[in-house]
C-alpha cells in the first residue's frame, strides 16, 4: 500500500459518506447562515462600513463554521474501533491525516463557495481591489484553518469532553492566521492597502503547521 | 539532596529580600515616569522567568515524544503551570504600568500581543492536560506544546507588521538607549532571584507531580491484587 492510494482510498470514502448523509455540509450551513444573519442584525452596516468590517465577518463565520464539521472528522472513525484497526494496519498514518485534511478542506471550500454570495446580498459588498487574491487568500486561509483543525481534532476527540475541547486548542494556535485572513480580505475589500505581506504570511503559517503536523501525527494516533 | 534544596530555597528568599530593597529603596526615581517605573524592576523579570519556563516546557516535551520517559513529562507539566503563574504577572504588571505612562491600559502591540497570545496558548495546554484521560494525556498535550512553541515567532511576526508600541530593548544598541548603572544593578538583582524564585516552584511542582504519578501507580497496583484475590 502506497501512501498515495491509502490516501486517495480514505478521502474517496469519506467524500462518498459525506456525499449520501450530507451531515457536515448541512450543519456547516446553517451554523454560517445563522452567524450572517446574527451578524447583520447585531451591526446594521452600511455598504462603506461593511466593507471595512466584511474580512472579520466572514472569516469568524467561516471559522465557526468549520468548527463544526472539523468535529465530525475523527467520530465517524471511533464507532467501530476504526481508528484500532488503522493503528495496527502497515497503512502509513500520514496518509489517513492528509486524506482528513483535504475531506475538511474540500467541505470547507464548498461551504465558502455557497456563502459568498449571500455575504455579498446581506453586506451589499463590492470589492475595490482585485476578487482573484481573494480567491488566493480564501485557498491559503481555509487550508490553515483545516489542517491545524483535523489535528487538534485527532487530539480533542480523545479528551473527556470533545466537542467543547477542539475549539479552545485550535482558536489560539490560529489567532496569527486568522489576524492575516481578515487584514488580507479588509485590504483587498477596500483597496487601501496591499494583502502582499499576510498572503506570504499565511503560506508560510500553512508550510510551517503542515510539516509540524506531519512529524506529529503518528504520535497522536498511537498515543495510548 | 533535600538539604541541598533547601538551602536553595533559604537562599532564594534572601535574594528576594534583597532584590526587592534593591528595587525601591536604591534604584534611583526615573526622571519622567516617577515611581510607578519601579514596577519595571517587577515586570521584565517576570516575563524572563515565563520564557524560562516556556523553554523548560517544549525541551521537556521534545525529549518526551523522543524518549517517552515520565521524569520529562512531569517537568514539562510542572514548567508550564509556573510558566503561566509568571505570565499572568506580566500581563497584570504591564496595563498597571501603561496606564500612567501611555495613558491606556492596554494596545494590540506586538510584545503585548505575543505574551496574551502565549499565555492562552498556555492555557488551553493546561486544559488539554487536565481533560484527557490516562495515558495519553503525556503525548497530547506534548504535540500541543510544540504546536505553541511553533506559533509564538509567527504571531510575533505578524503583530510587529500590524503595530508596535511598546519600546524598543532599553539595554543594548541606540544611541540614546542604556539604563543607569544603579538601576541595572537593581533589575540584575530582581532578575537573579526572580528566575530563582521560578526555579524552585518548579523543582517544588516536580517533585509534586511525581508523588501524584507514585500515589496512582500503588493505587493501580493494590487494585489489581484485589481483583486477583
């Protein structure tokens, strides 16, 4: 079994269970469009005030959004002892951790792709500098988001209380990526600055973390 | 041993005594910022210390994933909570100082961002140890270290760019930076028995943490011959 189709067979598997329950993607939903709406309600902006205030908005939806679905990644695998089985199977466990994050990141870059148009409705946004770094520094920062996310979900579904534990270990670790999303997509949304700086900026937090992640892994999954 | 710490630890109080007369009857009154800047003399040695014990804290882990030994763990965990205990003085020294200087309490600059941002990375540390069950909680929580040691130059990188307020290093370089000999003479002092003071919570912890581990391991060990009997 070579890395690459361990990898290929465990992200085909969780797409295809994803595709027929559709249980991430729904909850993932929902959560944002409540955030959207809540939002909206608690600060009324005009067109020039949300486009100054549009970066933090969507990027705290998306963070809290992805929360959701991140929590679901490892649960499906505990039910039958699945995650003992891939322990004493010769499958390298790089594999299993790059199939989860690409799963997460894809349903990540789905629920992105599906709000996008309802922030650009409820915020009447318009962006001033070019929508194509947007598309860049939507990529960097979900994936950002999405591997330190698989991670500390590997860690926090083996605590007491799971669901409450991810969030409180990957909110700070992530404070540096979230701060250069939003100063990137406030800059691109109002033109006045140039993102140049936290786009590199996030792609070296995205190299640094995927190569920690990598090196930490088998640990993770064999801690007993 | 015992006797040898405790002679540490007797000495360790000397030096706060003297550190702490050092820091408000001799350090001189500083021109602009009055008395309220003796609380330097507190602050900065509290942040060293937390360092210290942030270091302290990913070595032990690093050793730890390499040769899963307990002794390493325990210290890892007991250098992380006096970490915090230092951390925390900073953060409550340093608005208590800005606020009759800078006239705010509190400005999302890069040194002070950092230190909030460490200090929280710490504390969901000290969670993660304290809500994981048996025998994983060693190597959890030691990924989760390394993970922070990793974050701490990137967020320090990224709010250097976004803003900076806080002065630059007083001591060393800049023509117009240096501290009066006396008053470095007090801060070495304080930072003397700060890191001490710091030394001996944590050898304190330690032993703790190892008594804790001894206590759970007779515990196992007698209820296992229950059971057998």
């Amino acid at each position: 079994m070579t890395t690459l189709s361990v990898t290929r067979a465990t992200l085909h598997k969780d797409l295809r269970m994803e595709w027929r329950s559709k249980d991430a993607i729904n909850s993932m939903l929902f959560f944002a469009l409540l955030v959207v709406v809540i939002f909206s309600f608690a600060f009324n902006p005009t067109a020039e005030e949300s486009r100054s205030i549009a970066g933090g908005l969507v990027w705290v939806a998306f963070l809290f959004a992805a929360v959701v679905a991140l929590n679901q990644t490892w649960a499906r695998e505990l039910r039958n002892q699945v995650l003992d089985a891939y322990r004493v199977s010769p499958a390298p466990p790089n594999a299993l951790f790059v199939a989860k994050a690409l799963g997460n990141f894809l349903f990540v870059v789905v629920l992105e792709v599906l709000m996008t148009p309802l922030f650009v409705v409820f915020y009447n946004l318009r962006s001033v500098g070019p929508v194509w770094q947007l598309v860049v520094v939507a990529l960097l920062g979900t994936w950002a988001l999405v591997v330190n996310g698989t991670f500390f979900a590997a860690l926090s579904i083996r605590t007491r209380s799971r669901e409450i534990m991810l969030p409180l270990l990957l909110f700070p670790i992530s404070i540096p990526a979230v701060l250069a999303m939003v100063d990137a997509t406030t800059s691109i949304l109002t033109g006045e600055a140039s993102p140049d700086f936290w786009i590199k900026m996030l792609a070296v937090y995205d190299l640094v973390f995927t190569a920690v992640c990598l090196l930490l892994f088998e640990s993770v999954l064999n801690a007993e | 041993m015992k006797q040898l710490f405790i002679a540490f630890i007797v000495l360790t109080l000397g030096l706060l005594a003297y550190s702490t007369y050092q820091a408000l009857y001799v350090a001189p009154t500083e021109q602009t910022m009055g008395d309220v800047q003796r609380i330097f003399y507190y602050h900065v040695p509290s942040a060293w210390t937390a360092g210290v014990c942030f270091l302290v804290n990913f070595l032990a882990s690093v050793v730890y994933l390499w040769k899963r030994n307990t002794a390493s763990d325990a210290l890892a965990a007991a250098s992380a909570e006096v970490g915090m205990t230092f951390c925390t003085i900073v953060l409550i020294t340093g608005p208590i100082w800005a606020r009759p200087v800078w006239g705010i309490w509190w400005t999302w600059d890069a040194r002070l961002t950092t230190t909030l941002v460490l200090w929280l990375i710490y504390v969901s540390y000290l969670m993660l140890r304290r809500f994981s069950a048996g025998g994983q909680t060693q190597v959890l929580a030691a990924a989760l270290a390394i993970f922070g040691f990793v974050d701490v130059p990137i967020v320090y990188m990224s709010i250097r760019w976004f803003r900076t307020q806080h002065p630059s290093p007083v001591m060393g370089g800049g023509e117009n930076s240096g501290l009066d000999p006396v008053m470095l003479q007090a801060f070495f002092w304080n930072l003397l028995s700060f890191t001490c003071v710091g030394i001996v919570l944590m050898v304190l912890r330690y032993r703790l943490q190892r008594l804790e581990e001894n206590v759970e391991a007779k515990h196992a060990a007698v209820a296992l011959q229950g059971g057998s009997r």
